[in-house]
C-alpha cells in the first residue's frame, strides 16, 4: 500500500481559524518514532486505524500509554516523540495561532504541551466514526470541512484583532514595541496570548523564528550558519544553535541529514 498525504485548505469563514486540513496514509514505515518539531500551533487529531494514540517517552521513545483516538493537541514548546504505527492513516486539523480558542471554546494556554480527547471538549460528536466509514481521503476532509464549519455557525466565533496584530508585529518587534503599538501594557499583551493562542509573546516570537529557520533548512537553503541565523533573526550562530536544540532536542547538522518529507518530522531509529 502507497503512502498518501494530502492538504486543504479550507474555504471562508473557515479559513480565519484553521491553517489547513490533512491527510496521511503511511503504511509500514521502516523507522519506529518520529520526532515531531514544535510550531506553536493547536492541532486535533483523528486516528482512523486504530482506537487509541500511543504516548510515547520524549527522551527514551518508549511507549507509556495510551490515548484517546481523537485529540485536541496544545501547541507545544519543544519537541515529542510519536510511534510511525501512529500515522498508519491519521487526520488533522492545524490551526492559526490564536484559531482554535474560538471555535473549540477551550483556553488554549490551559492546554499548552497537554493533549485532551476531542469529546470532552464537544460532547457526543462522532465525526471519527463517520471519517472511518468513508472510502475516500478527499471525502474525510470534507467531512472535517463541515464539522469545523458547523463550529462556525454560532455567529461569535472570531479570532481577537490584539491577537492578529500582535502576531504580524512581533516578527519584527520586541514585546514591548509590540504592547506599545497596540495601545496594551506588556501584561494585558502577555494575558490574551496565553488565553489565545496558548503561548506568551515572547515563546510564540522564539517558536516562530525556530520555524522560520526549519522552512529553509527543509527547502535546501544552507547557506553559512551564521548567515542563516542571521536571517531568520538570531543574534549570532551560538544562539542559533542553543535555541534549535532546546526546540527539537538535535543540532541543526543532524535535522539536516534525518528530515523526511514533512519539515517538522525528523525520523527515529
């Protein structure tokens, strides 16, 4: 059986909140975990194949449990471990930072590097049972399409204007330039991203210049390494390389020569 991986991008009013919506079918991996890289953002997650998620040990990769086959993933700070059998055919929805708290109603800072099972958040939804029963991966995700869709509906769904600012700023600003653009103290700026988007500024402003240097790293672009941190907006090729680490838990050289397909996964043994 092949490996398929599909996107969408989902339609309006969908597409203020959810980044894209995903499809992965990859049968008999030959590597056992794959390390998944943070992006900051909240993800949910169906398993079709099997009736639970395996939770693994981030330092040993050993199984510790089992979770629900439906989860509301928190965005996370560094890096985690997920067993291969895990991707045997798997559904996801990516957010926007700042996307999920309104359409799932859940403070995203209370499940920032926790992961809680979709229903105790939607009571009684059984989108995973209809998602098995349909042939086709394109049907599964217009399903998921409608399902969030539905979320919609209740007309006060929005994603926070402090919060859509306060991210384009902080590409290029500190927090405090931030804050003192929008009119907020540092504090009240700190508060709504936790409640929004589940990090503060400040870790949402290192996760993304991390993601900004993964996306280049994954596209082939390996100019000097201090050049490349320069770019991406650290101070110098030390800091570069601390930061990378204390994300993905590797060295730059080591992302490079151990990435596969996706930019955020890197294989395991």
């Amino acid at each position: 059986m092949l490996m398929i991986y599909l996107e969408r991008r989902p339609v309006l009013p969908l597409a203020c909140f959810v980044d894209r919506l995903w499809y992965c079918r990859a049968p008999a991996l030959p590597h056992a975990r794959e390390r998944v890289l943070p992006t900051g953002r909240v993800q949910i997650l169906f398993n079709l194949a099997s009736d639970a998620l395996t939770d693994c040990c981030a330092q040993t990769g050993e199984e510790i449990g089992r979770l629900s086959p439906s989860l509301l993933v928190g965005p996370r700070s560094q890096y985690e471990l997920i067993d291969s059998r895990d991707l045997l055919e798997l559904v996801g929805i990516l957010f926007h930072p700042g996307g999920a708290a309104p359409l799932v109603r859940e403070d995203a800072g209370a499940i920032f590097e926790q992961s809680i099972p979709v229903e105790d958040v939607h009571s009684g939804t059984d989108l995973r049972d209809l998602l098995r029963e349909l042939p086709d991966p394109v049907e599964k995700l217009t399903a998921v399409e409608q399902w969030l869709l539905s979320l919609t509906r209740h007309g006060s769904a929005a994603r926070k204007p402090l919060v859509v600012e306060g991210l384009k700023l902080l590409r290029q600003h500190s927090v405090q330039q931030v804050a003192c653009s929008l009119g907020v103290s540092e504090r009240r700026l700190h508060q709504v991203f936790k409640t929004e988007v589940g990090l503060s500024p400040k870790q949402w402003a290192s996760t993304a210049r991390f993601q900004r240097a993964i996306r280049l790293l994954h596209a082939g672009q390996i100019p000097r390494w201090d050049k490349l941190a320069l770019d991406c907006g650290y101070y110098d090729q030390s800091h570069f390389c601390r930061e990378f680490k204390a994300f993905s838990g590797i060295d730059p050289s080591t992302y490079v020569v151990s990435v596969g397909e996706w930019a955020n996964h890197v294989r395991e043994g």
